[in-house]
C-alpha cells in the first residue's frame, strides 16, 4: 500500500527510516523463530572461538573466581554474583584489612593458561580491569588507580579489537568510580540531544531499538482493537521515534482511526515541545485527531496523577523503554505505585537483560559481559574506524557503562532498583502478563533478517516474553501486562 501501511494478518508493518520522519514502507512477511544456543558448557578452553570478546569475559570471570582464595582470615563473606547469559558463581569480597596483602595476587599467568589461541593483549587487559575492580570493591583506591593508570595508556576506544575498545570505557568510568568515592563528586549533566542523535544511529545499525519499537507498538495495537478514544503515556519519550509506526496503522483501521492522547515524559520542556510539535505535524499529514501532553517530570515524581489528565473512557496504555543512560523514572517503589493506581489496559515493558542492584563486583561483572557482547554484535558489522559505531560506543555505551559503575545505576537518590521489573510486575496482585503475540514475533524475526550478520542475533519467544541477544546472551526483553481491573 503506497504511501500507508499493509496489515498482514493483524500485524503492524515494518518502516525503516532514512531520516528522522521519513519512512519506507516494508511489508511484513513470514518469519519463523529461532531460540538462543544454550550456554556452552567449557571443558577445554583450547576449544574457544577466536575474537568471541563476550565469551573471554565469561570464561576469565571463571578463572578469577577460581583463583581467589578459600580463606583471607576475618571480614570475608561469600556473595553471589550474577553474569548475565551465564551462571551463578561465588564471588570472595575481602574487608579493608584483608585488602591490602589480597588485591594484588590476581595475575594472568593462570588465566592465560588454556587461552594461548586468543588474543593475548586483549585478554591481559581483561585481566586487569578485572583485578582492579576487586580492588575499587574493598576500597583500595590507591592500588585501583595505580591500575588504571596502566590500563589507560594501554587500552583505547579506537582500538582494532572489541577487547580493547571495552576496557578502555570500563576503565574510563571505574576511574570515575574513583574520583567520586575521593572527592564525593557526581556525574557531569547529560546532554540529551547528543543521545537523541546517537540514539537516531544506534536505531540504524542495530537491531535492538527497532526490537523494542516494534514489539511494543504491537501490543498497544492489539489493545487498543475498536477503541475509538487511547492515550499513550511514554515514561521517556526522547525523540518519539517509536510512534509513526503505529500512527500509519491506526490510521488506516477497517474500523476508522481514534482519537490519540499522548503524554510524553522526559526532563526537558524544550525538547518535549519540540517532540510534540512533531508528532503533531505527522498526525495531521495522517488525518488523526492528536494531542500531545508534554510532562518535564520523572514519572516516580509525580505526586497526584490529576496531572497526567486521564480522561474517562480513554484506553490507556503505558509504555517504558527502560535504559542505563540516566535515571528517566525516578524510584521504583513510586513508579510501581503510580502504575498500580492507574491501571492500565496494557502496560509495554522493554529492559535490558542486565541488573543495576547488588554489590559494585555484582554490576561488574553483569555489565562487562552485557556490555562486551554489545559490542562484540557492532565489531561483527562494522570496521573499527566506522564513524557510526564509534558515536554509538562513545555516546550511548560508554554513557550507559559509566552511569552504572561510577554512579552505582540509574538512581542517583540512593533509592534501590527492582533487580528485574518483570519478576516484580509478577509478584504484583495488580498486573497480569499478556503473551505477545505470533505477530510480535514474526515481526521481531523480520527485523534481524534486516541487520547482517542475521546469523549472530538470536531471538526466543518464551514464558510470555521475547528476548533478542547476541549469540548465547540476552540483551533485551520484551513483554506486556495489563490490569487485574481488565480480567
């Protein structure tokens, strides 16, 4: 359908943009799923994959573990840390008097062993940053930087191999850890419309923003089915990439388009305007009755929902693309709070397979598998003087990777963070999960076999939930919820 979109059984159709607001239209065809390898149980390291950055980080974690010894006398105490895609392995946390004779034994003598075929120097710096992060947990913050200071001069985010191009922004934010915990500084003020614009890349040369969009926007479809009045609340709007897609589809309803609310949140009043102004423009060019609600507040802020301007009869949907760029929600408990007493037809949840709460070891170790194996996916694609990849690394990745290790996660308030939302939705008497739909996964499918190496990207539909990752690992999921009020 020239100039619209085509319903291909339900689903919404995909769009690939050239600029911000221009799209072609792509029709949705058959796509079959494919599940994610299961995690590869090592027995001879000599048999690991050569250039495989996610999977040194696994198995080097391992060999740190397993060289770390049994006892270090008085304030030892055992935690669990949890290696996302992995397993559940022990990790020894030393009090501050053990520290000091304990933190230095790491070597990579050990963990070279049976890894001689990989890539010696990346594997060194792994090494390292490794040990240096045990030092920063038990607050010897003089050897830390010592080990910065080397991995600084060794590692660069131009480098040739994902190792070193990930150690050095690890680096990077755990010497900002360091200066913090010194002189009590925070983190500098983000600049949102320079991840606005990295944003815009990422979207174009991966296929985990289109993932989240996409699957999103077929569920609020499916509940919104001969509504004739809706109202989407965004909890981070940013650039309202997300919503042409699903405006192109609601207009063009056998049953005639509804009239659409939106309330978009976000911290800047500018940029909300700005946003509004053009989703208004693309509505109308649509012939949809639109208005846009803009909200310069964190939706765990608000304290009397009056002001988000529901209206009776409305159907109501949610929506939360949650990150690591910045805290965009405010504290969990009010968020959910605030959810609950809403409660909408479908709430669309979208996380990154990667948890923010715990100990500093716990996010280390998570966030430098997740991370390695996000970057391993653009080192698979593009060449490593590519401009697009480096702004994507730089602006979003290194962004994200500095927020959790140096400020300890998107909250900057001290207010804990739910490990997963979908486990606390669940364990809620308030929420009910709604599969996603044979469309949302035929859709998902479509989107990979658009980003070469389709090979790599690795997609499962299970319990309710789509998950896309990078060969063995998790990256992101997707999932949909709905009011008890609605059962």
């Amino acid at each position: 359908m020239k100039g619209g979109f085509e319903v291909v059984h339900g689903a919404l159709d995909l769009i690939q943009p050239h600029e911000q607001w221009e799209y072609n239209i792509i029709g949705l065809q058959g796509a079959s799923s494919s599940n994610f390898p299961k995690p590869m149980v090592v027995e001879n390291r000599s048999n690991l994959e050569k250039n495989e950055l996610s999977e040194w980080v696994e198995h080097v974690t391992k060999q740190l573990i397993e060289d770390l010894p049994e006892t270090v006398g008085e304030g030892l105490k055992t935690e669990e840390v949890t290696i996302v895609g992995g397993s559940f392995a022990p990790v020894l946390q030393w009090g501050n008097e053990a520290a000091g004779s304990q933190s230095n034994n790491l070597s990579t003598g050990d963990i070279n062993g049976g890894l001689s075929r990989l890539d010696e120097h990346g594997l060194g710096l792994i090494a390292l940053l490794l040990e240096c992060a045990v030092a920063i947990s038990v607050d010897n913050l003089g050897e830390a930087h010592r080990m910065l200071l080397e991995l600084t001069q060794m590692a660069s985010p131009y480098g040739a191999s994902c190792a070193e191009r990930v150690v050095s922004y690890f680096a990077k934010a755990m010497a900002s850890r360091v200066i913090n915990s010194w002189l009590g500084l925070c983190s500098p003020l983000i600049s949102h419309k320079a991840v606005h614009s990295s944003l815009q890349i990422f979207n174009n040369i991966s296929p985990f923003i289109k993932f989240a969009h996409f699957t999103s926007n077929q569920s609020i479809l499916e509940a919104f089915h001969r509504r004739d009045m809706v109202h989407i609340i965004d909890l981070d709007i940013m650039q309202g990439l997300q919503w042409p897609a699903l405006f192109h589809i609601l207009a063009t309803r056998i049953e005639g388009p509804p009239h659409i609310r939106m309330t978009g949140m976000g911290s800047s009043i500018e940029l909300l305007t700005q946003t509004g102004k053009q989703l208004s423009n693309f509505a109308r060019r649509l012939g949809l009755s639109f208005e846009f609600h803009p909200v310069a507040k964190k939706f765990g802020e608000i304290n009397d929902i009056t002001s988000l301007q529901i209206r009776r009869g409305e159907t109501l949907a949610v929506h939360w693309l949650q990150h690591s760029l910045y805290d965009a929600t405010g504290p969990d408990w009010k968020t959910i709070r605030l959810l609950e007493e809403l409660a909408p037809r479908v709430i669309t949840l979208v996380e990154q397979e990667i948890s923010h709460g715990g100990s500093f070891l716990d996010r280390f170790v998570g966030s430098l598998h997740y991370y390695s194996t996000i970057f391993d996916s653009l080192g698979a694609s593009f060449p490593s003087d590519d401009p697009g990849r480096h702004r994507v690394e730089h602006c979003l990745l290194y962004r994200e990777i500095n927020n959790i290790m140096a400020i300890g996660g998107p909250a900057r308030s001290g207010e804990d963070k739910f490990r997963q939302w979908r486990s606390e939705m669940a364990a809620r008497n308030c929420f009910v999960q709604v599969p996603m739909s044979g469309n949302a996964m035929a859709q998902a499918q479509l989107i990979l076999n658009m980003f070469p190496p389709a090979h790599g990207y690795s997609l499962v539909q299970g319990e309710g939930t789509l998950r896309l990752g990078w060969k063995d690992t998790g990256l992101y999921s997707a999932s949909a919820w709905t009011s008890q009020a609605y059962r």
